[in-house]
C-alpha cells in the first residue's frame, strides 16, 4: 500500500475514533481522539502528492462526509453546553453553585477610606 493510502487509513481511524469519543462524556478521550485527527492531517497534508494520484483523492473525497459530520456533531454539542451553562446561569448561583467561587460584596469587609490614605 502506497504511503499516502496507509497515510488515509489512519486518518479515516483517527474520525472514526473522534465520532466514538463525541458519542461519550469523557473529556480526556475526546481531546486525544481530536489530537490524533490533527496528527493524522499533518501525516497526509505533509505527504503532499495526494491530489496527483486519483486513488487517493478518491479516498479523501470518501472522507470528506466524515469530515462534516465530525464538524456538526461538535457545533451542536458546543451549543448544547452553552444552553446548559446558560440555563445555569439563569437560576443564578444559589441554585447552582459557580464552579470558581467568587467573594460576594455582602462578604467583602469594606475599609474607610481614611485608612486607604
């Protein structure tokens, strides 16, 4: 098998393993599953002869649903976290503790201000 085919398989491995992890909750497993995509890419992009031989842009147009999806699936995720931390938001920190704590004025003891000069 030519490089830059083998080179493809793995990075068809690579999504296939990106869409298993967006499927779970795990951060660390998505994080590597996306580092491994990133790497794959560069393996391919340094090859640099794909678009010359018609396998492999044959193969790479075969990608490119993958590709998407990958791309769809995470917008809608991230949208789905950001409505969560909004509907967070909206019931405000007593009914959802703020993840770092911040000091509320009520708590701050105030100085006079002769002492501040």
């Amino acid at each position: 098998m030519p490089l830059g085919l083998a080179a493809l398989d793995d990075l068809f491995s690579a999504f296939e393993e990106l869409r298993v992890a967006l499927d779970g909750t795990d951060v660390a497993t998505i994080d590597a599953a996306a580092s491994q995509v990133s790497h794959c890419a560069s393996a391919v992009r340094s090859i640099g002869v794909w678009r010359a031989d018609d396998a492999i842009r044959e193969r790479v147009t075969a990608l490119l649903p993958l590709i998407e999806a990958a791309r769809v699936r995470i917008n809608i995720l991230s949208d789905h976290a950001g409505q969560r931390l909004a509907l967070l938001a909206a019931h405000g920190s007593t009914q959802a503790p703020l993840v770092y704590g911040r000091q509320s004025l009520s708590s701050v003891q105030a100085e006079p201000v002769e002492a501040l000069r």
